[in-house]
C-alpha cells in the first residue's frame, strides 16, 4: 500500500520475507495460487474497520468491543471473487515474540489459514483428533487462542512450524 510510511514497508517486507523463506516450495505455490492480492493496513483499527465492513453484522459479533484483529483472508466471499491476504504489523512492527517480530507472526497465522481454505485441513479427521489430543488442552495449550477452534489451532501450529519447525 503505496499509503504506508517508508519503515513501515520495509519492516512488513522483511517480516513477510522470513515468513516466506520459512516454507516449503509447494506451499508457497499453493498460496501463490489462491492469494490474489495483499492489502497492508497502516495499523490494527484500520484493518479491523476493513474486516467490519466486509464481513457483516453477523461476523462483526465475533469480536468484544474495542478489540482489534492482525489480519484476515477473504477466500472468495463478501460477495468478491477476490482472495485476498489483509494484515498489518502488529501493535509494532519490532515486537518479538519469540525468535520473530509480531508482523512475522501475524503472517505466518495468516498464511496458514490460507493454506487450510474453506477449512480442507482443519476438518480432517487427523486434524480434529490431532486438535483435540494436542492442542486443546488447557494445561499446556499452544496459545490460549489456539483454542478458539480448529482453524485457529491450525493457524496457531502453522504459524510454529513456519517459525520454528523445531518446536513443532
């Protein structure tokens, strides 16, 4: 987004970039294959404005009041044929979490809901007992927000095995 301050491009195209290198070349050419395009939002209140007015009222409910998202995919729905990859940087694009920048982490989430589109790994059958036997636990989840659901414990373990395949 050509709106976007200088060091806030270069920083999203570097964390972009390590998410990138991170995968394997059919993954890479899957998501080459379904993203159409990727929007960069100045910060979180503006994506999450932009998710609210595409996804509706209902979807709007998801979310508490005052709080904010890091990035969505829209797989041909709102009523677009567009696929495309939203984000933003995180509340600051230098954060670490872990060995990675929130922006690094928030793409590699995103990424992976792109690669489980219309939820094809997510509702397996592997994934469901893997989700129920390993993820969803509460004494040692892998994020609480891992929880949530299959397609956002399949992100969250995306998001490790991009980053860190060695803790996967």
């Amino acid at each position: 987004n050509s709106k976007l301050p200088l060091v806030k491009k270069v920083a999203y195209q570097a964390a972009m970039a390590r998410v990138l290198n991170g995968l394997p070349v059919k993954a890479l050419a899957e998501i080459e294959q379904k993203v159409t395009s990727v929007v960069f939002y100045k910060n979180m209140r503006f994506l999450t404005a932009a998710w609210k007015k595409m996804i509706g009222p209902i979807g709007r409910q998801r979310l508490k009041r005052g709080q904010v998202i890091g990035g969505f995919y829209s797989p041909n729905t709102f009523q677009s044929q567009e696929c495309s990859l939203h984000l933003d940087g995180g509340q600051d694009t230098g954060e670490p979490v872990g060995n990675f920048s929130m922006a690094s982490n928030m793409y590699a989430h995103e990424l992976s809901h792109v690669l489980d589109t219309n939820h094809v790994n997510s509702q397996s059958a592997e994934w469901q007992h893997a989700y129920a036997t390993e993820i969803n636990l509460p004494s040692v989840p892998l994020t609480q927000y891992a929880r949530t659901r299959p397609s956002e414990g399949w992100a969250e373990f995306g998001r490790l095995a991009i980053l860190d395949p060695g803790a996967a």
